[in-house]
C-alpha cells in the first residue's frame, strides 16, 4: 500500500502545481527596443512578463534590479560591474546616486538616485579602471582602481553603516 500512496502524492502535487519539476528560473533579456530588460518567470504553471527600465548614459547602458524574489533569482545578461547596496541593519538599500569616472578621462557616467529603484545596479562597462562614487542620503564612498574585465561580471557589495559615513566594501568576480 506505501508503494502506491507515495508516488501517486507526488504526481498529485506535480499536477495540481505545488511542484514545478519544469519550471526554470527567471531570465532577463534586454527588450528588442533596447530600452527596458524583459523579466520572464514562472507562477503556478504560466509565465508571467515584467519590464525593467533600461537607462544610457555617456552610451553606458546600465539598470537597477533586486526587489523581489523574482529579481533576486533571475539570470542577468553579463554586465561587467554589479553593484549592491545595503545599510546597517537593513538588508538592501535603493536610492544611491552613482559616479563613474573612467582613469583614461572622458565625461563621467551620472546614474541619478532616481534610476536605482533595488539594491543591485548593473552596469555595461568596457574593460577598463574606473573611480566610482556612491552617495546615499548625505553619505559618500569614493572607491580608486575598480577594475572590470569584459567576459566577467565583477560584484561590489557597498554597506553605509548606519553612524557616520564609514563604508565596508567586499568584492566578488564570476565568470
């Protein structure tokens, strides 16, 4: 009686959705207008589409991500530099304005507050060493030499504590 009761639950709770053998995760593409990243996803046995804003700058392409589930588990196209936000106790932050200036020279890329709606900001940098600036409220951090690499995404998590303007910073490259 156990050899039967035990697969025939399983392929009940595969049928009535509690189980997505199937599904994969979420996936990002960048939309063919080329101005937003199209979010898919699977919901009890459908998928469903979300949109991301896709922003330029200095022909910089970058976007803010990570609220949600969704966001947090989707594969991302490879943009070489990942930022993530947090503060004190807070898991993530959004809102951080963002400067980056490459050593070679040239204009800056301004990325406003208003553009970093999550706590991740992906950006399509050309391999290079660049001085990146991040402010949140009236507090700022002033990273020298990040390096990116094209074919690789390189992680900054940036904390603000929550007394004084202080930062810690660790660093993770994936390939």
């Amino acid at each position: 009686m156990r050899q039967i009761v035990i697969p025939m639950l399983g392929l009940w709770m595969c049928l009535c959705g509690g189980v997505g053998f199937a599904d994969e995760g979420p996936v990002a593409r960048i939309g063919e207008s080329g101005e937003s990243l199209e979010l898919e996803y699977p919901v009890n046995g459908h998928l469903l589409k979300d949109s991301l804003p896709l922003y330029l700058a200095e022909g910089v392409r970058y976007f803010s991500a990570g609220v949600g589930i969704e966001e947090r588990s989707a594969a991302y196209p490879p943009f070489s530099l990942k930022l993530v936000f947090t503060a004190g106790g807070k898991p993530f932050l959004a809102g951080v304005a963002v400067t980056i200036q490459s050593a070679k020279g040239g204009p800056p890329i301004k990325i406003p507050r208003e553009h970093v709606n999550g706590p991740w900001l992906f950006v399509d940098l050309p391999s290079g060493t660049y001085r990146l600036t991040a402010v949140h409220a009236d507090r700022t951090q002033d990273l020298k030499s990040v390096k990116v690499e094209a074919g690789k995404v390189k992680t900054l998590y940036l904390r603000w504590q929550e007394e004084g303007g202080s930062a810690i910073l660790r660093e993770a490259v994936s390939q």
